[in-house]
C-alpha cells in the first residue's frame, strides 16, 4: 500500500517545509477529524500533545483549525510524552490522539504522530485513508456554523499522567535510599518523569536536559548522547542513571559506574526478572532484527525464546497482541509493556527496571549488565534521490556478505524509514570480521 506522507512512525520531516508547512498541516486536521468523525449522533474530540520543539507552536494551532473546521473538538495537553497521549486518548474516551514531535531527532525537524481510540497506532489502511481525504480539497465536508468543534487547554494532563505511571510501579515497592540521575533530553517529560521518581520516594534526584528552549530537545543530551548523563552519575555518585529522548518513549540507562546500558540489556533483565516472578505472559519475548544475538543466546539459556520483528516499535507491538508476549521492545530504547500501556513508555520501563534492582538488593552494575554483547557495528550511509539499496551491485555485495557471516553470525541492511540512509549492521563473534565486512559494505552503497 503506498503512502505518500506517513512513514513508517506517522509523518515526519522538516519543520515549515512539504507536508508540515500551516496549510497542509491544516488540511491533515480536517482529513483526520473527516475520517474519525464517524457516528454524527455524538460530539467527537480529538486530544493533543507535543513535545518541546520551535516548530510546535505552529503545528498546534494549524492541526486544531483542520480539526475544528471539520466538527472535531480539541483537548490541547501541552508538553506530554507520547505514551502519555496513547493512554490518555484511551482514558478519555477520544476518537483520535495526536502528538506532535519528531522523537530524537533534533529541534528542526517535527512529526505528527496518530493514535486510535484504542491507544494503538494508526493501521495502514487508516493512515491511507486520511491522505485519501487530503485530496478532497479545504470545502469538502466543513461542518455548519453552528456544528464547529471547540478547542481548550487540559490542564491537568500532565499529572494525570505521572498518577497513571506510578500505578504501574509494584504497590509494596518504595524507591527509598537511591540517587537517581534523569536526563529528559530537553523534550516532552522534562516535568513528569522527574516529579514521577521523586513522588515514588528516591533519595534524590538530579535532573539534566530539563530546559527546554524550543531548540535544545536532543541536542548533547539524552539517550542518543549518553556522555552527559554518565558523566552526572559518576559525579555524583548516584546509583543509575535514565536517559530518556525528546518524546520519552525511549529509556536508555547507566550504572553507577556510568556505564551505558541499551534497550537488549534492559530487554534481558526484564524478561529474566518477570519470569521468576510469573508475569511473563509466554515463554519468550519480542524483539527486532537489530537486537543482539547475545541477548537471542542469554534467553535460550534461560529457556526463553526470542521473537523477532522489522524494525519499528508498532511492529513488535503488532507481533506482542497477536501472538500474546506482554514485553518486547528494541535495542534503541523503545520497551513495551503491554500490560500496562499501548505503546512504549520511557518513564514507565525505568520504574520496572528500578524495580529489580530494588528488588534484588544489588548495585546496579551487577542488576543491568545481564549478558555479554556479541561484536556488532552500524554504519548509515547517507545518499541523494533514489535509493540504492536494491541496486544489482548493492544486492550482490549483500549475497557476499551474508554467506562469510554465515558461521559466525550475521548481516542487515535496510533504508531508514525517517531519513535517506541505507543501514548496515553486521554481528558476529570475530570482531575484526565484523568491521571488515561493515566497512566494505557501506564502500560499495557509498560507490552507487
């Protein structure tokens, strides 16, 4: 099914430029609202959220005149991470939730995100849908004078939220005596996970990337740049550390001796910890293809099965409700939960990750380091126009490198769904191997 503007986690791109420019972003509004609107028996709404992006404040009011314009009324949350609008669009009963926020990418670039009045994120068919309706021009289907939908602020979203995830924590569980660091990446939990820590009772609790300028969201800071918050740890001697990015849907951690911990550690000690407790749904949970085979061998050894998805959260999470795994996620940060949330919550997962390591009574070097990584690299390769990746010379340099990794490991390519690039990821047990075929990939993309 091809779209034209929805990728594949909403529609993203530069702020002010091709479809996130105020008149398309308008006419988004109206086609949403046209294809939600459904029953005319009843009032409709739509809930909004953002993170902290420049761009923001003109995406808001441009999605909201779409929107009115069309019969659609609007809840506007202000700055709120995406789970957040997940469950809120769920716990309020709208017909659609929307944030507004390109993830970790830096302050120029902004995203639209969709949710259904389930929490979950747009099918492809829906998403197809809304841009079919984009085509019908800015008359069609306008509501009456006296049928507008009506915009207002919600202003207790964001403590809504902190309650929610707090319920999620273990009742008999307190987070008294630890110093936790949190770096909110200067996006969308910059008040809520700091608040959520410290209302759970952590001894302290020091807050990095915790203001916003409107261009800062992700800029040294987060978790796609970890230095901050390892160097914050060992400074302070705090006992971990939590990295979330701009919308909080992701959680990277530290120890106390600021080493970075990934979404596969986290994954492991997850798995391991609700096993042993009797949470685990099934025998095994889901991943991507980008996770790593240490982590596919430390849950064969626990007797544990790995399930593998394409790259992307709604995939993992498509795979978690129809099969029934109730954790899953992805080596970047992105942990689900689906007992609890649609979606994956940065705030959420740390609060189940401290709750092992409370649990257990151990240091967090020896709670979180749960396997040792086999060898892997990433490269990207950026390009111009059109993609070179199913090129004869490309697909044949693949073939090669898949049959020398054969033994020892393994290879992937694949397009970015957000950027132009080609990524190419190779694992194995001979590192030296690894780096080789890597690089020699990525000179044959780079020659095309």
């Amino acid at each position: 099914m091809t779209k034209k503007y929805f990728g594949t986690d909403g529609i993203r791109g530069k702020a002010n430029e091709g479809v996130l420019r105020p008149r398309e972003i308008m006419t988004l509004g109206m086609a949403a609202g046209k294809y939600f609107r459904g029953d005319e028996s009843r009032r409709h709404s739509v809930v909004i959220g953002k993170d902290t992006r420049l761009s923001g404040y003109m995406i808001e009011p441009a999605l909201t005149a779409g929107l009115t314009s069309v019969g659609m009324d609007v809840r506007l949350f202000g700055p709120l991470p995406t789970p957040g609008v997940a469950m809120m669009t769920r716990s309020l009963r709208a017909d659609l939730g929307i944030m507004i926020t390109a993830s970790h990418n830096p302050y120029h670039d902004n995203g639209i995100k969709f949710f259904g009045p389930d929490g979950l994120k747009l099918s492809d068919e829906a998403e197809a849908g809304i841009e079919a309706l984009m085509h019908e021009g800015l008359v069609e289907g306008l509501a009456g004078s006296d049928e507008l939908g009506r915009a207002k602020r919600y202003d207790s979203a964001q403590s809504r939220y902190v309650e929610i995830v707090k319920s999620t924590f273990p009742k008999h569980m307190r987070l008294d005596g630890l110093k936790i660091v949190i770096d909110c990446a200067n996006g969308a939990a910059y008040r809520t996970a700091p608040v959520t820590l410290w209302e759970l009772g952590a001894k302290e609790v020091i807050k990095i990337g915790v203001s916003p300028n409107g261009t800062n969201i992700n800029r040294d800071c987060g978790s796609t740049h970890m230095g901050p918050l390892s160097a914050a740890v060992v400074e302070h001697g705090a006992d971990v550390g939590i990295a979330l990015d701009g919308d909080a849907d992701r959680l990277i951690m530290c120890d106390e001796t600021g080493r970075v911990i990934d979404g596969d550690q986290l994954l492991g000690l997850m798995a391991k910890g609700w096993k042993d407790t009797g949470r685990l749904s099934r025998d095994g949970i889901v991943a991507t293809v980008m996770s790593n085979l240490g982590l596919e061998r430390y849950l064969a050894g626990e007797g544990l099965e790995l399930i593998r998805t394409a790259v992307g959260d709604r995939h993992v999470a498509k795979r978690m409700r129809d099969d029934g795994y109730n954790i899953g996620g992805e080596q970047s940060g992105h942990l689900l939960m689906t007992d609890f949330c649609p979606t994956g919550d940065g705030t959420m997962a740390a609060l189940h990750v401290l709750a092992e390591i409370v649990r257990r009574g151990q240091p967090a070097s020896q709670v979180l380091n749960v396997f040792e990584p086999v060898p892997q690299r990433l490269k990207n390769v950026r390009y111009e126009g059109e993609s070179p990746l199913n090129t004869d010379a490309v697909q044949s340099a693949i073939a090669h490198a898949s049959a020398v990794m054969a033994q020892s490991g393994r290879i992937l390519v694949r397009a970015s769904g957000t950027e132009p690039l080609i990524r190419v990821m190779a694992e194995g047990d001979d590192l030296d191997l690894v780096e080789k075929v890597t690089d020699d990939l990525c000179a044959v993309i780079a020659g095309v």
